[in-house]
C-alpha cells in the first residue's frame, strides 16, 4: 500500500518564487487541522473545553493557546485551527466531547491554505482589495474576521500590529496571493 | 458603496454583502393551505416603497447572517439594521404616516 | 529661452531648470513648475484646438480643470498614450510629447473647418433630426461620418502599458481642496488628532493664493503664508496631503474616489509605481472646499484663440509668469477683472480698455484702475470680435438704459479676457445628493441642506472675500473634528489685509444688437453649441433644462459645462421669462473631470482580473497536453488532444476509452456542503423534492432542489455518511447559490432546526474513475473498503482509505459505465489521481475533459442543470417527475408546482431529438417548429439543449425542450438553419444502456 500523506500546498509554487520585499513580506504558514464547529449555545462550552481554548464569545476575536487558536467567525461559527496536528485524530476527540450536543463538527482542513502578510507597510498593500479599516484602533491585534480581497473571500486575523494572516480557500488563494504581491511591486 | 452595520461586526462596506429582498415576508406554514392567489403574493408581489423599506441583507463575507435593514430608497440613508426575526422598528415619522 | 511672453522675473515656475518638450511636432521650451497651457502661452502659442462640431479654431480659456478648449493628446508612443487631457493640467517635463486633436490634415488648416460653411445644417437638434432614414444608413454612412467629424480624442491602439492600483483608505475627515477654504479647514481640523486626509487636484496646493500679489495673512504675504501653512500641515502626522489627486466622485455613505496622478509629470518614472492610484475613500466627515469656476461672457465670436478668462489670465501672469498677450481689451460684469488688469498691466501687459457691462461701475477696484490711466468704459459691451486664428480686434458698443446698443468702436489688441463673476463649484455637494438652493443676489446655486456627513466652506458656498473664506475654512475644519468625535480643533480667526472684489456677474447673453439668427455666440465651447442654438431649443417647445441640454448638447462635454451651465440656465430664463430656478437644473455626476479607464480596472487585468480557481490536479492537466474551459471561475480540462488530434478526435477516443475500458476525469469543481445536526433529514426533506427519511446511512441518492417558485435550482448526489450528517454535491457553477439558499432557509424561516451548513467544495478533490474496469484499478489501492458488486452496490458510498489517505468513496455514475468518484482530501488530491493514473496504465486509463462527460452523459439522457434547464424547467418538464417524494406534505417549490400553469400539458418538456440524417449534428440553441414552409414568424416549438456527435452510437444524438414533447414522441420535426431545414425524429431522451445494466455492473 503507498504511503502518500505528502500534502500539497496550493501556494507552494507561488511561495518558492516570492520576492523579498521587507516593507510587506509574503509567507505560507504551515498546513494545520482546522475543524469548522456550528452550534447551539449550549454546545459552547462543551467545544471550547474539549479544545483546550474556550471559544471568544466577542465578535471578530481569535484566542490562541500554544499551536492552537480558536477563531470567531459567526455567532454560532468557530475555526479551530490546530498547526501540525493530525486532523482526524483531533476531530475525533472533540465529536466524542460533543455527542449529544446539538452541534455540527466538519473537518476543513484541505480547505483553505494560509500566508502571512508582515512589514510597516502590511496594512496598506491589504488595502489593496480589502475594504477594511485596518488601522489599529478598528482592526486590533486579536481580531479576525471573514471580508472580502479584490473577489476573493478570505479569513482575516491580526496577529501582531505588523502581521496579518490570511486564510483563502484553496483555489482562491493564489489569487490573493498575486494580487498582494502585483500590490506591493511599488515597495520592491 | 454603502456602509452597513452588521448587528453581529458592526460597520462594514457594501462589497462584503448580499441583498435578500424585502424583509418581513414570512413563508406560509402551510403553503397547500393557500390558494393561488395568495401564493402568488407571497412568491411575487413587493411593496417597492419610495422611502424607508425593511430589507435583508446577509453578511455573506463576514460572519455569514442574515439581518434586516431600514433603508431610505431616496437617500439610501440606513436608518437602523436589526437581527433576522426581531419586529420592524417603530420609526419617529411611522405615526404620521398612519395619521395620513 | 522659454518664450518671448515670459515675464521678466516673478511667477512660481524655477527659472533655473528648463523644459524641452514638442506640441504638433514642434519643440518648445519652457520651466519647471510649467503647465502645458502656461509653456505654450509663454511661446506665444493661444492656438491648441479645433472645436468639436465645427472645427473653429480654439485657444486656451482657462487656467486649470475646467478648461473646454485646449484637449491635447499626450505620449511618446501608443501605449503610453492619453488623449483628450486639458493643457492646463498637463505638467512639463523633458521629452514631453503633445499633440492637439480633433484636426486634420493640421491644426492651422482644417479641413473639417468646411463645416463652419454647413453650419446653418448643424443647428441645435441636427443629430436628431437629421441621422434618422433610412436607418441602414447609420452602420455605413453617417456614423462613420460623424465619428470623423465630430471626435473628440484618438483612442490608442495598443494596450496601456502603465501600472495602476486601487486602494481603500479611511480618515476622520477628509477635505476636498486647499485653497485657502480647505487649507484654513485642514489646519483647524488636525489639531484636534483627527486623521485628515486632503486632497488637491492641482501639482501645487495653495488654490487662489498661489496667484495672489498683495493679501497679507497673519502678517505674511499670501504666498508665505501658504508655504508655512503646508510645512505645518505635514509636519503633522495625522494629516495626508495628496497633490495631484482629484476628488473626482462622491459614492453613498461618505465613500469618495480620489484619483492620484503619480508619475504623469515626471520625465523618468519609477517602473515601480503606478500611473495613477485610485483612492476609495471612506471619510467619517467630509469637508467640501472645492472653491469657484469664472464665468465667460456669452457674446458674439466669442470663441477665437485669445479670449481667456480675466482671472486665468492673471494667474498665468502672477502664478507663471506669463504674459498671456501685449495688449488686452477686457469686458466685465465684476471688479474681480479690474483686479486682474492691474495685475496684468504690472506684468507688462498693455490694457486697451475695461468695457463694464454695469451701468456705473464704481468702488476701489474702478478708482484704481482709473488711477493707473486704464481705459474704464461703463455700460459697454462686446458686440463681435476678429481674427482668423487668433483674436485682432474687438468692437466695443456702448449700452443704453433700454437696452440697445449703440454705434460700435473697433480696438485692436491680442487678448481679449472676460468675466461674468464665479459660479461656486457644486459638483461633490450634488453628487452626494444635497440640495442645490438658488442664491438670487449671487445668481448661483449653493450647497442647501446635506444628505451626507458633509459641510462646504468658502467659495464653494458662495464666499469670495479672503477674510471670510479663512475663517469659513476655520469654522469647518473645526466642526468637522467635532462631528468625527475630536474635541480640541482650532477654530481661530485670521487677520487678513485684502480688498474685497464683490459678488457681481452675470448670466445668459450680454446685448450686443446682432441679428439673433446671424450671430453666433457660445455658451459651451467644447461641444460648439451657441445661444442661437438653445433659442431655437425652446422655440421648438424645449422647456426644462435636462431637455434643452440634451436636444442642444450643452453642457453634455467632458468638462460637464463646468463654465457653460449657468449661462444656459440664464439664457432660458430670460427667454421664457421664467426665474431660474423655475427652469431646473441638470444632474451632476461623477467623474467631476474625465477619469482614466486605468484606475478603475486597477489590478485587475489579465490573469488577475478574476480567480481563475484551479483544483490540485490541475498542472497535471497541463502538463499532459490538455485544452482548458471556463466554468465559472474555474479553469477545467475541457479534452486532452494526442499529437495530431482535434477536439473531435480526442473526444471519440476518450468516449471510447471510457465505456470499454475505464475513464479518468476530475471532478473536483462539484460543490460540496456538509450538513450535520439531528435535523439534517429534515432540512433535506424540505429542500428536495426527493424524500431523504429512509435513505439509509452509507447510501447515496440523485437530488433535485426547486426554487419557491417550482423550477428546477439545482441538482446533485447526496451521500447520507451518518443518520446526522449528509454530503451534498451540486453543479460546478451552483454551490454559492444552494448554500446561500439553504442558510437563508435555515436561518430566518427555520431557525428552530438543529442543523448547520458547511462549504466543502474545497475540502475535497474528487477523481472520477468510470468504465468497465473501473472496480480492477481501484481495488489494490483502497484499504477498509469492499468494492465488489454485493458489498457496493451502485449508489453507495463507503468510507475507509485509499494510498493510505481518508477517502469518501461514492460509487456514482455520470457516464452510464461502472463508476467511482474519490474523493481524497484536497491536498492528497494530486498524488492520489496520479497513483489511479499509474495503476489504471495496464488497462489502458484514459483522462477525459469536460467534453467528454457532456456527450458520455447525454448519450444517457442526464441532464445538466443550466443547459436542459434555464430557470422556466419544472421537475416534470426534464422528466424527473421520478425524484419527486409524493408523500411529502410540503418542500421548497412544491406549493408553486400545483399552480396551473404548471401543470399545463403543452409545457416544454424534455425529448430526444435523431437527425433523420445520422451524419448531421444539430446546433446547440436552434428552434423547432412544424412546418419551416410557415411564413416568418414561425410557430415555435421548442429548442435544442444539448447536441453532441455520439462516437459509441455512430450518430448525432440532441437533448430539446418541446410543446408537449412526449406526446409528440414518434412524431418529425424541423430545425430550421440557414442552409434549409433538418428534418428530426423525437425520440425517449435516453439513446444507450436505457436498463442501465452497465450502472450496476
Ligand atoms: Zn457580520
């Protein structure tokens, strides 16, 4: 039987040809287990504990512990990402948590692919698309939310004040990714 | 491009929404019930007002819900945005119009 | 040497840099800081441009964007190439390649001028009244002929070879302008920390006090003071200061476009950056400081090459150093001229004679110019002017109290400047739909009450002295700050040292006693259209100013009569007898000046001008050759040519491949939707004809999903994996569409349901393995699952391994053939197709594309949503009355099915079409009838749908809607196609396998 847990990145190409441009950097973060959780309120707790972060309650705020992070995206949504760890492992402990529960629990980690946006100059190339208000009083460190890049829906987090991390499904992804990169030509 | 506030993430541009239609229409419980008059005014007929119209909207790039609008269709001043299911808002110029 | 009219010193261009540049191929010089227009005035050039309709010669009137004349071609080559940009915005720089438009074979003879001799056939109303029969004429003879006649710039032929972007921005206040309104709003306004952003259309800020001599402000002369001024502003590092960059569109909610012009001055331009950067600009408070426009005097020739507005004329000479001519002859209805004339005269320009239309013009401004022994003649008027190319002459007449003139006096000079006061420039006010109130004693219109967070200051509200129009500034500024949320603005007042030059003017026709249908005097210059001309419009019954300007053209231009609306306004009055506001206003709408095509495609061009979504197992398509479709955004391998094939070949060898052997086809582009919770049965039961209750878990089932009004939205194969959770699958082109419908459902009409949706289009890759020998290729590579026909039957899905990752194995058939669709998780998906492809090799695999599947899947008579359907298909209609659950009482779209128009039995319903001629394909879209004989407009039938050349039947095969078609099976019909009618047979729309013993092999 061959092995090929080799996973492919959709920015893999793109990533080993990126420019260095220090005013506005492009990185792919590392491919993690993301599981999509919806649910009723009750379900809540049950999720956050079995995950290990309780789940931000406040719209548009992510919490992160170690190489895991839970991301508020709805009101009854949440992406709990998990990097490096095994996918069906952690779907199959957090499904055991929550039987009985009313509540939806879908593995998305093929999904999407993730990069990182960094540099002074980060907030302004993202604005290249994105609409957001991205000063730091608007779009704070720890906020994420899902918006729209050019035609392109994507997830938006605030890790640090100089670095944004985006989360694209995977067909969308490299286009987000050139659009930012043709953006930032005029820091090269 | 209008600025609309989302109950659920507050103010975001129009390009991260949906337009739903006119809000407040509910879908028959029982649609069998209905003859084909009133079906097709539940499929079909709108008010279209010139003026402030309930709307809905979804949140489509963001956090996904549906909510509905006061909109001034002259204008297109948002008078307020409220959560899917919750009651139109009376507004301050609602008792003038029943009054004419 | 940068031009005889140079002044001797003075002026802000930089003396010590000269410019080399050409306009019509010829070479001039001129200095840093010059526009187009001041280089070419300084050279003595007024001549730049033929008019539109007549192709009169044309000179520079104006000093900035409202220009109507001088439009010039800009660029070294094609694709570097702007036209009609106004010469008074166009920076110099060396190696500047100009050129005028809209003349042929040159600009001091043009043949188009032999429209001027026509030019009683050119009146008000020609297009229309003209251009009308027969109406073939138009492709062949009158379009191309106004087209030459009447152009405006050349349009380039190759692609732009400039950058542009485009990039959202948001500030506390932004303000449009900095003239000494927005320059006083911007100081006022930042000191409060609120983020400000202003913006400018011209190189330099400053506005009107670039062109001031005398004022002095806060102890400084007007012009230190601006430089001061600015130096604060950005030293403050809330404040953006953007030259160059026109607010040129105000968008609901406060949202303006700012075009930036980044590299158009310079001589070597970074490659880097971009031509232009547009702005969109969120502004919590806008403060509008957009100043005013000078009128021209609407009299007779008041066209030619050397009659320019007083005021321009004066910033040529104080701003550039210019002499706009030797000798000026100048007519008013203001003081703002005289001031104007003093400042010329200081600057070496002989001044004729001031001819006031007033009746006793008197005041500070008229005692100066007397006392400088200027020529002041009140109640004057122009009643013609001379000059072939450029002006000669001037006749003065003097004007009576009733109105006639009197015997004319011709004078001599070579410029003639005029002004009938300042029109307040309303444009961004209007746009953000603010009421436009008539101002009687200004004759204008001002901002009235707002729509938008907005406040004008100054000019633009019909301000003009300096002292007022800084502390308006100021007092703006500082509500603004407030408005945003920022206390502490500094409203202060200025000290300013200044004559006032009054609020007179005047608008519509000055007398002049000409004969009315034998005199031409122009109210808008750009698009040649005269007062004869709007007289004529209201005589033929034109009342309202949007139908006047429409049948007349004025004010229609691409300077959207910036210097002609108010004239016409007046001239309609006057001629109705009606006040003007009783006369109406045209819209004004964005752009407020013309706008590059370039910012508003931005970035998105070529391959970035939409996703072009590619699934994992893309770049194997490519590099086996394959031809790609769109789907939607998708990119889709549409056949796979070997050496030497068409698509026609590939087609046939692929259909072959897959119905003896097995197929390959990537599927990945299916969407996909997870639906889980404790009412996922439900939900489905509601959003599907079918019924969902018994479909067991491991099973899989085709579905059909209606819109409420009962056609068919979409379809797809469910898979239920759990009694909780089922796995959808739509059209390539749907999955938006269903998931939204489905959320919308869920959310606001039955939010009761426990059940949730999640898109997992692009969770999954999906390989498709169909044929005979399907079930051989996979079995070695799949772990925990039993493939055999017993363990597996058609329409199941098991889940398990295969290459050692998580696979959901749904045994499905789009071909008719033995079939699995894999799907792995999308990252494996690349690897595993490739580990199919090499176990399949030994029974010869084939991948197949797009094409492949449509003809594999009409042979079967499936239909594909969107191409057997179009919006108007019921469920019965495409004969999948079958997948209809009877005993549900209710589902999406069912209420609507039972209306009776639905019922009806001569819908169009789904047949087989066979060419009686085997060898004949018919055309996708053509029209059925009964007879062809019937004369035009036929009896139409119905139409084809689908039509493809079945390699695996050796004939044609059609899918097609007809009236009442299954009653009619048996029956022939006729396509008719140009090269005569094609008899068909309708048939059942199934031509292979119609048992289906293939599927459950
Ligand atoms: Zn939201």
């Amino acid at each position: 039987m061959p092995d090929l847990a080799i996973r492919e990145n959709s920015l893999g190409r793109l990533a080993s040809a990126a420019r260095t441009i220090p005013a506005a950097m492009l990185t792919v973060l590392p491919d993690a287990a993301k599981l999509l959780f919806r649910g009723r309120p009750s379900s809540i707790d049950a999720a956050g504990k079995a995950f290990g972060i309780a789940l931000p309650m406040e719209a548009c705020r992510f919490a992160t512990s170690g190489n895991r992070t839970a991301y508020w995206l709805g009101p009854d949504e949440w992406l709990l990402q998990a990097v490096g760890e095994d996918s069906a492992a952690l779907f199959a402990g957090l499904a055991a948590a929550l039987a009985g529960h009313s509540q939806s629990l879908v593995d998305v980690s093929h999904r999407s692919d993730a990069f990182a946006l960094s540099g002074p100059q980060a907030a302004y190339i993202l604005n290249h698309g994105c609409p957001l208000d991205l000063s730091l009083q608007t779009f704070p460190v720890g906020m994420c939310t899902r918006t729209i890049f050019g035609k392109a829906t994507i997830m938006l987090s605030r890790p640090a004040p100089e670095v944004f991390h985006i989360d694209a499904w995977r067909s969308f992804a490299p286009y987000v990714w050139q659009l930012l990169d043709e953006a930032r030509s005029e820091l090269a | 491009m209008l600025l609309i506030t989302c109950p659920h993430c507050g103010p975001r541009a129009e390009l991260e929404f949906s337009y739903g239609g006119e809000a407040h229409i509910a879908r028959p419980i029982d649609p069998t019930g209905l003859d084909d008059e009133a079906w097709a005014t539940f499929l079909y007929k709108r008010s279209n007002p010139k003026g402030v119209h309930a709307e809905r909207w979804r949140h489509l790039h963001g956090c996904g819900r549906f909510f509905n609008v006061l909109r001034d269709t002259i204008s297109d001043t948002i008078v307020t945005t409220y959560p899917a299911g919750q009651p139109r808002p009376a507004l301050p110029s609602d008792g003038k119009e029943n009054a004419r | 040497m940068s031009g005889r009219f140079r002044t001797p010193s003075g002026g802000r261009v930089d003396r010590r840099r000269t410019i080399r540049f050409t306009f019509d191929g010829k070479s001039y010089q001129g200095f840093e800081g010059d526009t187009l227009a001041s280089a070419l005035l300084a050279n003595g050039v007024h001549l730049v441009g033929r008019s539109f309709k007549y192709h009169r010669p044309r000179g520079i009137v104006t000093a900035g964007s409202d220009e109507p004349n001088a439009l010039v071609g800009v660029g070294v080559d094609d694709a570097h190439y702007t036209p009609n940009l106004r010469a008074t915005q166009v920076e110099i720089y060396d190696g500047l390649v100009a050129e005028s438009q809209n003349r042929w074979p040159s600009l001091n003879f043009d043949v188009g001028a032999v429209n001027e001799v026509f030019a009683p056939f050119l009146s008000a109303g020609f297009y229309y009244k003209t251009f009308m029969w027969p109406r073939a004429a138009w492709a062949k003879l009158y379009e191309p002929l106004i087209r030459r006649a009447a152009g405006l710039g050349r349009a380039p032929e190759q692609p732009d070879a400039d950058r542009y972007t485009q990039v959202y921005a948001h500030c506390d206040v932004l303000i449009v302008g900095a003239g000494p309104a927005g320059l006083a709003a911007a100081l006022a306004t930042s000191a409060s920390g609120a983020k400000v952003f202003v913006c400018d259309e011209q190189a330099e800020m400053g506005g009107s006090l670039l062109a001031e001599k005398t004022a002095v402000i806060d102890g400084l002369l007007a012009a230190d003071w601006t430089a001061k001024a600015l130096a604060d502003l950005a030293a403050r590092t809330n404040v953006t200061l953007m030259p160059r960059t026109t607010a040129f569109g105000w968008y609901p909610h406060n949202f303006l476009g700012l075009c930036e012009r980044i590299t158009d001055h310079v001589a070597k331009a970074d490659p880097k950056l971009p031509r232009e950067r547009l702005w969109q600009v969120r502004a919590k408070e806008v403060v509008l400081a957009t100043g005013a426009l000078e009128r021209p005097l609407v009299f007779p020739d008041n066209d030619r090459p050397g009659i320019m507005m007083a005021e321009a004329a004066r910033i040529y000479a104080n701003r550039f150093g210019v002499k706009p001519g030797d000798k000026a002859l100048i007519f008013t209805a203001c003081d703002s001229a005289y001031r104007a004339a003093l400042d010329l005269k200081a600057a070496g320009v002989a001044i004729a004679a001031i001819a006031d239309l007033r009746a006793a013009p008197g005041g500070l401004w008229v005692d100066r110019a007397r006392a400088a022994g200027i020529d002041v003649r009140a109640a004057t008027v122009v009643t013609g002017t001379s000059g072939r190319l450029r002006i000669d002459s001037v006749s003065l007449a003097k004007l009576g109290p009733d109105g006639r003139t009197g015997a004319s006096e011709t004078i001599a000079c070579d410029l003639l400047l005029m002004s009938g006061g300042f029109t307040p420039s309303v444009h961004l006010f209007s746009q953000s739909r603010g009421k436009l109130v008539y101002d009687e004693a200004l004759q204008a219109y001002l901002p009235g009450a707002s729509v938008e967070r907005e406040r004008s200051v100054g000019a633009c509200r019909g301000i003009s002295d300096l002292d007022t129009v800084l502390n308006d500034g100021a007092a703006g500024g500082s509500g603004a700050a407030q408005a945003a949320g920022f206390a502490g603005a500094l409203g202060g007042t200025f000290a300013v040292h200044t004559d006032s030059v009054g609020t007179d003017g005047f608008i519509g026709v000055t007398p002049h006693g000409g004969h009315p249908s034998k005199t031409r005097a122009w109210i808008d210059f750009q698009n040649d259209v005269t007062a004869k001309d709007v007289k004529l419009a209201i005589r033929e019954g034109f009342r309202s100013i949007e139908h006047v300007k429409r049948y007349t053209t004025t004010g229609m231009a691409t300077d959207q009569g910036k210097t002609s609306n108010m004239n016409a306004l007046g001239l309609v009055s006057e001629t109705l007898q009606i006040p003007v506001p009783q006369v109406g206003l045209t819209t004004f709408r964005p752009p407020y000046t013309p706008t590059t095509f370039g910012i508003f495609a931005g970035q998105s061009r070529g391959d970035l001008f939409d996703p072009l979504r590619q699934t994992p197992i893309h770049d194997w398509a490519v590099a086996q050759g394959a031809v790609f479709e769109d789907v939607s955004l998708w990119k889709r391998a549409h056949y796979f040519p070997r050496a030497g094939e068409d698509m026609h070949a590939a087609v046939a060898r692929e259909c072959k491949a897959t119905r003896q052997a097995v197929g390959i086809f990537d599927a990945t582009t299916l969407g996909k939707i997870e639906v889980v919770g404790k009412d996922a049965a439900e939900l489905m039961n509601r959003m599907y004809t079918n019924a969902w209750t018994k479909l067991e878990p491991g099973r899989l089932r085709y579905g059909v999903m209606l819109r409420e009004d009962g056609f068919v939205m979409d379809d797809g194969v469910v898979g239920r994996m759990a009694p909780d959770r089922f796995h959808i699958t739509t059209t390539t082109g749907g999955a938006p569409r269903v998931l939204a419908m489905m959320e919308d459902y869920i959310q606001t009409e039955w939010p009761d349901l426990d059940v949730w949706l999640t898109s997992t289009t692009e969770e999954w890759a999906v390989i498709a393995v169909q044929g005979p020998l399907a079930r051989k290729v996979l079995e070695p590579l799949v772990e925990d699952i039993d493939l055999s026909r017993e363990a597996m039957p058609h329409m199941s899905v098991r889940e398990g391994k295969i290459c050692g990752v998580p696979t959901r194995l749904f045994r499905v058939s789009f071909t008719g053939e033995l079939g699995f669709e894999v799907n792995v998780p999308a990252g494996y998906g690349r690897a595993v197709w490739e580990a199919i492809f090499a176990a399949g090799k030994p029974y010869g695999i084939t991948p197949y594309g797009t094409e492949t599947m449509h003809v594999l899947r009409a042979e079967k008579g499936f239909i594909i949503v969107g191409q057997e359907t179009d919006g108007t298909v019921t469920p019965d209609d495409a004969g999948l009355s079958w997948a209809i659950g009877k005993a549900k009482k209710d589902f999406v779209g069912k209420r609507s099915l039972a209306r009776p128009a639905m019922t009806a039995s001569d819908r169009k319903q789904l047949v087989g079409l066979l060419t009686v001629n085997p060898k004949t394909v018919l055309e996708e879209g053509a029209q059925i009838v009964a007879d062809p004989a019937q004369p035009i407009p036929m009896t139409m039938l119905g139409h084809v749908t689908s039509s493809y050349w079945s390699t695996t039947l050796d004939r044609s095969i059609a899918l097609a809607l007809v009236r009442g078609g299954r009653a009619r099976i048996g029956e022939r019909l006729s396509v008719p196609m140009p090269d005569g009618p094609i008899t068909v047979e309708l048939v059942e729309p199934i031509f292979y396998d119609p048992k289906g013993a293939r599927l459950d092999a």
